[in-house]
C-alpha cells in the first residue's frame, strides 16, 4: 500500500497509544460527533473507509482474532446474565454484524486476549470477555501494522457493516466465550 499523507495521519490517529483519536473517529463513523471533533476527524475517518475501495486485501486471508468485552449499556444485568444474553442472542448459524464502525482485528492471538485483559472496560473484571477467530473472508481486510503508531498490535483492518456467520462457539471458565466466525455477503 502506498498511502498519501491524509491516509497515513488517519491511520496515526487510529492507532495513537492513548486511544482517543480512535474513539473519536469511531464515533464520527456512527454519526456521534458534531462541532469541532466532527471538524479535525472527519477527514480522517473518510480517508480510512476509503482505504477498502483504493487498496486489495494483503491480509493473504490469514486467521484474525478480535478480543472484545460484553457489555451491559445500561449497567443492570450481572456478569453472568450478560453472558447468557449474548448466547442467546447470538447462537450457531446466526448471521451477525459486530458494530457499525471500522473494526481491528489482529494476527495474533495473544495480542487480541491482551486488548481485552487491558482495556479500560474490564478493570473491576466483571464483565465476560468473547474472542472472536475470524476463517474464510471475502472482503478487503488491510494490514495496517507498518504504518502503526503501535506496529506490534498486527492490527487489521475491516470495513463498517461486514456480516459475520457464527460457526462454532466454545464456552470457557469464568464467563469467557471463543466465537468462531466467518464473513458472509
């Protein structure tokens, strides 16, 4: 990928170690932001969803891995009822779509458990915790990792809206899900 210099700051905004230009841009996709973040952002997140139609996939259709935790928007639900709630939700053979917005997923497995076993949403750790294992993709997914403000994450890329097909799902200790995914159109 041979990216101009609006394309190589949106993804420097997206991967700044603090995390708040990518909440930024996230939420400018979602339509959240008005005024001067809408301003200063705009561009950027423009400049990333147009990666998928410039540039063909260089993720050679390896395995990708997404940690995320579950969470209950109005705080109400207990650790366990989450849990539950979203297997109920989201059973075998359901076609899903994961949020909205540009995704990261990674390479590596490790990298993805430590994006949730880190984050700010899991400090009191009581939420459950999914890693997804993203298998056989059709569309564009971008290694962004060269051009990285954090290379080492091997963060990929995925447009908004993909759809994803649950294949299988493994249950674990302490309310830990495995989702293993496929994309479909």
């Amino acid at each position: 990928m041979e990216l101009n210099d609006l394309e190589r700051q949106a993804i420097k905004s997206w991967t700044s170690p603090d995390g708040h230009q990518y909440r930024y841009i996230k939420g400018i996709l979602r339509g959240d932001y008005d005024g001067i973040l809408k301003s200063i952002y705009k561009p950027q997140a423009k400049a990333l969803v147009e990666l998928f139609k410039k540039y063909p996939d260089n993720t050679n259709n390896q395995i990708l891995y997404r940690g995320d935790i579950l969470e209950d928007k109005f705080n109400k639900l207990s650790k366990k009822d989450i849990y539950e709630q979203y297997l109920l939700n989201n059973p075998i053979g359901k076609t899903i779509i994961l949020e909205d917005t540009i995704l990261s997923f990674t390479f590596s497995k490790d990298i993805a458990i430590s994006s949730y076993t880190n984050s700010d949403k899991n400090k009191t750790n009581n939420r459950p915790i999914i890693l997804y294992v993203l298998k056989n993709r059709k569309s564009v997914f971008l290694d962004i990792s060269k051009f990285s403000e954090l290379p080492h994450e091997q963060e990929v890329l995925c447009n908004q809206g993909i759809k994803f097909k649950v294949v299988n799902i493994k249950k674990k200790d302490n309310y830990h899900l495995l989702y293993f995914l496929e994309e479909v159109l």
